[in-house]
C-alpha cells in the first residue's frame, strides 16, 4: 500500500466534532480541569491560527490558538495540541505547531506561551518562563510554563496573569 501524505490545512468549522472526540481520546474528561482549558472556557481559539493534520481523510491531529492578554500584552496560548496516538512519533505534532506559529507570526502577534515540556517544544524554539513573571488562572508546574518569541523581545511587554482576551 502506498504512504498517504500528510496534510495541513486550517481547521474547518466541519472539523470541530473530529477535534473534540480527538481531544477526548486522547486527554479524556481530566482536561477541563487543567489551568489551560480556564483561559479557553471564555476565549474561543482564532480559526485562523488553528490547523488540522489529515492523512487522507482521516483526521489525525490539531492544533489551536486562543488569544489572550498577559498583564497589557497580547499574546496566544498553544493548545491543546493532539494527535491521535497512533501517528505519534512521526513529526505530525512538530509540523502542526510550525505550521501554528507560522501562521501567528504572519498575522502580526509577537509572542506564544503554552503549558508543556520543555523536552518535547524546546526544540519547536519554546523555552521556560522566567520565574513570577506569567502566571496562569491556577496551578501549574511553572517548569511547564513556556514562551516563544515570534518577535524578539516580546517577552518583556508580558507580566501578570494570563487571561482570555
């Protein structure tokens, strides 16, 4: 059988019932407790900023960007990212976040935060949040809390809590 290419492509408002039986298998009912998901409960994520991975039809993984505000900056949080566990370990996650930011820094933004390990998006040019300077609207492991800069320098504009825009 032939390998079917991989597809990116902005998520559609047809995606939104794939993308939350995704979320669903993959992070189950325990997600709406994480600190993220209280920042998305009151902003939406910017369809234009939110992608989707297909291998043929099938829906595989997506990403999404939720605007938010970090004392008087702007900013986006990643999130959630997922891929359907099966097509783990093969660049799809990387691919949908490049894709992500790419789109975010075309679109004038200047800085992306997100909660996840250093090990997996260090290499995606994310990095730890220096101590007291973003907090999040609950618990977190700040060595979880990580920023990248899609203009350099945009980290100092951002101090506080961050909150949906």
């Amino acid at each position: 059988m032939p390998d079917l290419p991989l597809i990116l492509e902005p998520a559609a408002d047809d995606d939104a019932e794939p993308i939350e039986r995704l979320n669903e298998r993959v992070f189950g009912p325990g997600r709406f407790a994480r600190t993220a998901y209280r920042i998305r409960e009151t902003t939406g994520a910017d369809p234009g900023l939110s992608f989707v991975a297909r291998v043929g039809t099938l829906l595989v993984g997506a990403s999404a960007m939720t605007p938010i505000a970090i004392g008087d900056a702007s900013a986006l949080l990643l999130g959630p990212l997922i891929v359907e566990p099966v097509f783990r370990s093969q660049g799809i996650g990387e691919a949908l976040v490049a894709r992500s930011l790419e789109a975010a820094k075309a679109a004038g933004w200047k800085l992306v935060i997100l909660v996840g390990p250093e090990s997996y998006y260090g290499r995606m040019g994310f990095q730890g949040v220096p101590a007291g300077r973003i907090s999040l609207p609950g618990p977190v492991d700040p060595a979880r809390l990580l920023y990248c800069e899609l203009e350099p320098g945009a980290l100092a504009a951002a101090n506080g809590e961050a909150r949906g825009a």
